[in-house]
C-alpha cells in the first residue's frame, strides 16, 4: 500500500523523501543544504540548459535564482539541475551542426530521466537557444507534471553606424566579403558591434520565433517571454514563475490540460503572422506528438495561407524583438490574429488567463510601427508553404517571407555537402536562375539535418538572393531568407527523389500549386533508381549513429520518442 505523504501536493516526491525508509536520500540531501522543512514540502525541479558556449542562455543561472526564490515564497523546494544545449549559430557550417537538432532529443530525454529520477512535484524549464524551446515543451508534455516553460529572453541588438545588427548581417557580411563587397575591416566591424550581451538571436529567427508560439501554445506564462534577456523587469517575471507553478500544483493543471488542439492552431497562427522560422514546423509537430495532439505538416500549410504577415520582424522585415516588445509584446499579434477571426480566444494559459483575454489586454506603444493591422497586413499569407510533387512526395517546407517570389523554373546544380556548396558560392560557381540542391544531409542522412545559414546568408551576401533557389532535405536557420525550401521527404538517404537529381536538370518551384518537380521523364527517373545503395553512414558509433537509426521523416517531425504519449508515472 503506498504510503500518505506527508504533504498531500507531494503526489511524487512522497516516495523519494518521506518515511524512516527514506532517511538515507534525507541524509544525503542535508549534505547539500536541505532541511526537514524544505524535504517535507513538494519538491520542483528547475531545469536549465546554462552553457558556456553561447550567448543565447548564457543569463539562466541568474534567473534560476529568481525562479527559485519564487517556488520557495510560494511553498515549495526547488531543485536545480542542467542540462545541454548546441548552439546553431556558434556551430553553423560545421560538422558540430550536426548536433543540434539531435541535442534536442537529448534535452529532452535528459529533463525526462532527472524529473523521473528524483521524482518531482513539478517542473520549470528554462530555455533558450533555438532547440532548448521545443525541447523543454516536449519534456512538460511527455512528464505531464504541473509545470511550464520560461524564455531567457532575446538578446539586445548591436548597433553600426546607426543601424541595428543582429548575427544574420555578420553571416551575410562573410557571403558580401567573399564576393568582395567588403573589405577585412569592415567584416570585423561588424562581428565586434553584433551580440552585445546574453540572450537568444535578436530576430525573428528560431528562437524568438518559438518563445512566441511557446506562450501562444499556452505553455509559458503571457507576456514574459518577450521580455528581453537584459531588461531588468526579466527578474520578476522569473520569481513569478517560480510562484505560477506552485499554483499549478495546487490546482492540478497540467500541460496535456494546455497543449490543446485549438493552443497548436494558435501557435502555429503566431508563426505566420510574424514570419517566423521554418524549424517550428519540425518543433511543433514533435511537442504535438509528445502531448497526444493530431498535427500534420498539412495544417501549417492552411493555417499558414489563411493568416496574413502582421509583424514587420528581421529576416524578411525591419525590426528585431526588441522592438516588437517595446511595441507592446506578443499580444499585439494575437490581438490581430483574433481581429481576423483566426484564432481561438478560449485556450487557455499557464497563468490563468485566455488567448483572447491576454490579447484584449494589450497596449500597443504610441505610433508603434511593428505590428500593422491585420486589415492593412504587410502580406496576404503566412510565411510558410507546404510542398510536393515528384521531388518531395511527403512534403517540404519553403519560406515566402522577405521576398514575393512564387515560381522558379532553373538548372540543378547538384552539391552532396553544404561545405561543398558553400565554396562554390564563394568562389563565384553560382550563376542566376540556378537551383541549388544540397543533399544527403537530413535527419538520417546528415545525420542531423543541419541548418544552411552559411549557405543562404552567403548567396544574399553575394547579391543573388533574387535569381537562385535552394533546395535541400536538410533545414534552414530561423535568419534564413530567400526562396529556398528545406525538410524534403523522404530524404536522399533514404531514396528520395532529391538523391537522383544530376547538374542542369531543370526543376520547377511552383508555391501557388503547391508543387517541387524535377521536370524529366518519368522513364529517365526510373532508370536513375535502378541499383541504387543508400550511401554508408557518416557515424557508425556514438550519439549520432544512434539518432540515425531512430529519427522518422521531417514530415513527422524528425522524432525519435517511441509509441503514443501516456502517463509515465
């Protein structure tokens, strides 16, 4: 018979603290501080992916503090643990990009495994580079503890010559120096003003881009992730945290409660509007896996052609979140959002509150110019297409933002690595009208499916944003702009069409038919199957091997969690 706890919200950590069986994880948890008092109250887990390698979550020890001050103001113990994180812009172009998405799985199975382990009440998770977000929200929905997820925040723009600069203009300044636009100094110029401090990339790039559908989803509390790493107000909106999930508990709401249906719509709804980074696709459709919620790659396409660009955000626009917070935060995009009849105003939120309620809530900052109306929007559509065709039958992503390009018919030129690729850009072998194709670098076949921002930064950088194409089924990062498509399923290392593509094959990007198509006959296509091996794995060992045989499609996602979500407790 399981004993009572002690404390009747100590539904977990009962098992681990109380009782004369116990004494000795009591003995060995007053070794580092704890008390009777603290091991008699529910116990929360806070978790941080704290790193030294980047900026992005370089402030979550600071903040952990605050977060925990408020979990014992509001009765509770919290107990602090790390976790990893890769940074994508640190990494990009290198092999170690390959780590990236991958870490996202190992997040989330660490935060897992610790929650599990040490048997916590509930949970915070702090977050911050692009696949800490998606991470985090996964781990909340797989553990479906009381719990929520809370942005470090954005990192403050640097400043050149009066004009904001966030990492993107230090990677297209490399394409514009490779093409001799700039010179050494003025490349170093702009590398030294660009990330002046903590926080995540300013734009509207992957991690903004989560934070915001984080909270839209209802998982992190309105209005605080917008806050910017630096700005002072980020301290209490961490101790409130810390008090939120304490209230969490006591009322037994839990994150399967919140990750509803109509929270995905709303999300997926912010991503559009502001034109937001194509790797939310991958990131929602796993966090709606993990929460037992139907999602496919089909609804970002309608939800997505159905909503209007209200936000004016970097890449494809002028301004970085910064702004957008000084304009009035995230709720002036829901409030657009709701102001089409495109949302849905009941989901509700961790701190009580509704989509609609939170967006009827809002002041926008006088003459404020980052949000429009969604009556006047700056685009007809979201930011994102779904499309198929003979190139990518299970579907790919493109992204339509900073830039009106719908149709593109060109030669393949055909690279098996981005390094590869990015030479040739460099070295001027890029010509207009060519259809870049990188291949063999998807979720399998990367492994890891990594990000082009090298790439797509370089071909902007050298001026041929207008007259080229990309196309890859690896990713692209969240300050990637242009017409390129990425996520192409099945991938060529697992017999994709994309792998039988040769150099001047002409392809065809049609975003109003929704169509990718390697225009060849369809006999010529067959015969270039025939006797086709898929190519021996870069990693045969180790965490990389590992995920290789365990990752589905990007169309799904690219998840490695086995079966349906179910209690694990």
């Amino acid at each position: 018979m399981p004993m009572q706890p002690t404390n009747p919200l100590k539904k977990h950590s009962a098992e681990m603290t109380d009782g004369p069986s116990r004494a000795p994880a009591r003995a060995m948890l007053k070794a580092i501080g704890f008390t009777d008092d603290d091991l008699a109250k529910p116990i929360i887990g806070v978790a941080t992916t704290w790193i030294e390698t980047m900026p992005c979550n370089y402030n979550q020890r600071e903040l952990a503090k605050y977060v925990k001050e408020g979990i014992r103001e509001a009765g509770g113990t919290p107990m602090e643990f790390n976790t990893i994180s890769v940074s994508d812009g640190v990494t990009m172009g290198t092999e170690g990009m390959r780590g990236s998405l991958v870490s996202r799985e190992v997040i989330t199975d660490s935060i897992e495994v610790v929650a599990r382990g040490h048997s916590f009440d509930g949970l915070v998770v702090l977050v911050g580079c692009d696949k800490t977000l998606p991470a985090g929200a996964m781990a909340l929905a797989r553990l479906n503890l009381p719990g929520l997820a809370f942005y470090n925040g954005s990192i403050a723009p640097g400043h050149l010559d009066g004009k904001d600069l966030t990492v993107l203009d230090v990677f297209e300044a490399v394409g514009a120096h490779g093409a001799g636009k700039i010179d050494d100094a003025r490349l170093k110029a702009i590398e030294d003003a660009a990330c002046p401090g903590a926080g995540a990339c300013g734009g509207q790039f992957t991690a903004n881009t989560m934070a915001m559908a984080l909270e839209f989803l209802g998982i992190s509390p309105a209005g605080a992730n917008a806050v910017p790493a630096v700005n002072k107000s980020k301290a209490d909106e961490a101790r409130k945290a810390g008090r939120l999930v304490m209230e969490l508990l006591e009322q037994d709401i839990k994150p399967r409660d919140i990750m509803t249906r109509d929270a995905f719509e709303n999300a997926i709804a912010g991503v559009a509007a502001t034109a937001g980074s194509t790797n939310a696709v991958l990131h929602m459709l796993a966090i709606a896996r993990e929460a037992g919620v139907e999602l496919s790659i089909d609804d970002f396409d309608t939800i997505s052609w159905n909503t209007p660009i209200v936000a004016d955000m970097k890449p494809g626009g002028q301004y970085v979140a910064e702004d957008l917070y000084n304009a009035g935060g995230y709720g002036l995009v829901s409030k657009e959002i709701l102001a089409g009849e495109r949302g849905h105003a009941d989901a509700v939120n961790v701190d009580g509150g509704t989509f609609g309620s939170i967006a009827s809530g809002v002041v926008a900052t006088a003459d404020q110019k980052v949000v429009v109306s969604i009556e006047k929007p700056i685009k007809d559509n979201g930011g994102i297409a779904i499309l198929r065709g003979n190139l990518a039958p299970d579907g790919c992503v493109v992204k339509l933002a900073g830039h009106d390009r719908n149709y593109h018919r060109g030669p393949a030129k055909v690279f098996e690595r981005e390094e590869d690729c990015f030479a040739a850009v460099q070295s001027g072998q890029i010509k207009p009208d060519d259809v870049v194709v990188i291949r063999y670098e998807g979720p399998v076949g990367g492994p890891g499916m990594r990000e082009m921002l090298g790439v797509t930064a370089a071909i902007v950088g050298a001026g041929l944003s207008d007259d080229v194409v990309l196309i890859t089924d690896g990713r692209f990062s969240g300050a990637t702009h242009g017409f390129m498509v990425g996520h192409m399923a099945p991938e060529a290392a697992l017999g994709g069409n994309i792998a039988f593509v040769k150099d001047g094959d002409p392809i065809i990007l049609d975003v109003v038919a929704r169509r990718l198509d390697l225009d060849i006959p369809a006999d010529e296509l067959a015969k270039r199957k025939e006797g086709w091996a898929a190519p021996a794995p870069r990693y045969t060992t180790g965490v990389f091997a590992k995920y290789a045989k365990s990752v589905s499609s990007a169309s799904e996602g690219a998840i490695t969690s086995p079966g349906l979500p179910g209690s694990i407790w």
